[in-house]
C-alpha cells in the first residue's frame, strides 16, 4: 500500500468482499444480505462500497435518507434501495430515482398512497416498518387490518417487504425482550402474508441479530457494520477485516523541556525533556477532544504514540519521546491493529460514531489490499 503523504482514509474493497462473503456464510439457505450504506457507507465512501457490494452480487441496499440514494442512483447503482427515513417532502425524488420508502406510519402510509396516486403509479414497491418494541419509528400491531384495508384499496403501491427492527439484539442480557419482539413481528408477519395473495419478502435483523438469533434471518437481514469489520462480538470481530484505515503525517516535530507546555489552555506540562510530533488532524476531521490528554494515542512505526495536551480544530499532538521517526513519516491513526473499536472503547464509545464521524473533508482512497 502506497505510504500517506496526506491525511486520508484508505478504503479496502478486499476486506469489505471478505466481510461480506463471511457474512453470507452465516445465514441459513435462502437468506440474502440488505447491505445498509447510509451514512457515507458508515463514514468509509458509500457509492464504492455499493459498487463492489453489487459487483458481488447483493440482493437490496439500505439508506438513511433520500438523497442517500440518490447519491447512489447518480453513480449507476440499478440494485434496489430501501429509504429507511423517507420524509414526505422527498416523495417527488423517491418515485423520480426509482428509491423505496419505509412507510413507518398511518400518516405516511396515506400520505405516500395519495401522492403515488396522483403521480399515476402503478405497484409502487413500498416497505412497513413495524415497532415491536424499539419505540423510534414503526407502525402498530393493532394497526395491521387497516393497513390491509388500505394496500387493498390501491394499486398505485404494492408490499414489497414487512420488517422491525431489534432494539438490544447484541445483548445477551435482553435476550427475553429480543424474543419477545420477534415473536410480535413473526405474528404482524403472518396476519399480513395469509390476507394478501402474494408474498412480501421479511427482515428483521441487524448485524448482530443475524449471529444471536439465526432462526430469525427470514428472506433477508440488514448488515451494517459488521461489512466494514465489527460486531458487538469480539470472537466475531476477529473473523472480520476493518474496511477503513485513517493515515496521516508527521507535520512538525518539537523537544519540549522540562516545565514547557503544549497546546491550548497549556493542558500538557513536561515532567521531563519531551519530543512531540504536531500531525495534520483534528476534531474538525473526528478526533473528539475527548481522545486528548493521554486518552487516544496513534501509532508510529508501529509504536503507541499518546495524544499530548487538547485535540485543536485541525491538529492533534502526540508524544513521540523514544520513537524514531522524522517529518513526513506516516502515521497511522485506526485500521487492522488500532481499530477503530478500539480508539472508541477508550472513550466509552462504539465503532460506529468513530467511524461515521471521519470528516468529508478527508480524502478517501480506495485500494484493494
């Protein structure tokens, strides 16, 4: 791999085909993957991810939002995308960049039946979300015979798929509560099938869902993170590959004495004479100010170099003392051996904020390892 001259954010396509085939290989026959790459692909890049996804053969993609998918549209992506937050004022943009929306409540159910009415559709493919439990966005089990009454009524829509969403499926401890919603959703799922005269294909799970309850994994499973290496699980985790590695340099190098200080508000004081490197990055790009002040650390030809006094907007410092290192040299802040699961326990976080958090300002570089 070509050595970073610049902050940048290394995107391998070779570790996300392996995730996904070591995904495939947990689910029971028949089960296919709705790959989820909202979010910037989980802060990576999300057309290159769908790209390699589809190239792979993958069944759906999900989105956060509609201009998620049409980002995605946009770049040539013909493989179906669910829009899991539609929002009424995209409803124009869904049916033009042929997107499908999650239709999460009477309101929006209705509401997205008018307007595919007067847009003169026909089988629109629609998706209902049902709350079993999570209590963010879903329909009600008791609202399932007017939701029949009102796909009957139309046929601008047509049901593609009924799904929820677990609200602790990595948990082992809420196991019960995780059961109990998927009993709730296996019997939504059931009253819908035997009423309609076709079949809407069921999901259910997330990544961790598809390890923790493989009786559950129906006709499809959503997998975010655990495409771009991580699970709630550390034996898992560790048959996976991290998908982005962040790279910087060495921009500047100084030997502190004994009493100098560093940075603002002079947070770091010398006990003793003290070489800091200063590199391009800061939490302007996602390095949280919390990773200041010894609590993050980034490595140098191999060694842990701790973060020095308060992250800045554009730049962190780190002690370098006793490694041997010049200006230029890379710096590597999360990948395979620093992950970023790893940087994001240190500050009582998860993969995914740290991930998600990598600004776009910091170019992506896709390789393939």
């Amino acid at each position: 791999m070509p050595k970073a001259t610049q902050t940048i954010l290394e995107i391998d396509l070779n570790a996300l085909g392996h995730n996904y085939q070591y995904i495939l290989s947990q689910l029971q026959e028949g089960t296919e993957i709705m790959a989820v790459v909202k979010a910037f692909g989980y802060g990576s890049d999300a057309i290159a991810v769908a790209k390699e996804l589809e190239r792979l053969g993958v069944a759906y993609f999900a989105v956060a939002y509609a201009q998620e998918g049409v980002q995605l549209r946009d770049a040539g992506i013909q493989t179906p995308i669910l829009v899991l937050h539609p929002q009424e004022v995209n409803f124009k943009t869904i049916i033009n960049r042929c997107l499908e929306p999650c239709l999460y409540s009477q309101k929006m159910l209705h509401a997205f039946i008018g307007f595919a009415e007067k847009q003169e559709q026909k089988i629109y493919p629609v998706h209902l979300k049902f709350n079993t439990g999570l209590n963010r966005l879903g329909l009600a089990q008791d609202d399932v015979q007017e939701i029949l009454s009102a796909l009957e009524g139309s046929k601008a829509i047509k049901l593609r798929s009924v799904f929820s969403h677990l609200a602790a499926s990595e948990d082992k401890q809420e196991e019960v509560f995780s059961l109990k919603q998927l009993d709730a959703f296996q019997k939504i799922s059931k009253e819908i099938k035997t009423a309609l005269s076709y079949t809407p294909f069921l999901h259910t799970l997330n990544t961790s869902g598809i390890l923790n309850y493989p009786k559950a994994h129906y006709d499809m499973v959503r997998c975010g993170i655990g495409l771009y290496g991580f699970t709630n699980d550390a034996q898992t985790t560790s048959g996976l590959k991290p998908v982005a590695t962040l790279k910087t340099v060495i921009s500047q190098i100084h030997t502190l004495q004994k009493g100098d200080t560093l940075g603002y508000n002079r947070a770091f004081k010398a006990q003793k004479t003290t070489k800091t490197a200063t590199l391009p990055i800061g939490h302007a790009d996602g390095i949280a100010r919390a990773y200041g002040n010894g609590v993050g650390w980034v490595s140098i030809k191999g060694h842990k170099a701790p973060i020095s006094g308060n992250v800045c907007m554009d730049m962190i410092m780190v002690d370098i003392t006793g490694i041997e290192c010049e200006e230029g040299d890379e710096v590597i802040i999360f990948g395979k051996d620093t992950t970023a699961e790893n940087l994001a326990t240190a500050i009582g976080s998860i993969s995914y904020e740290t991930l998600t958090a990598i600004s776009q300002r910091i170019q992506r570089v896709v390789i393939r390892s």
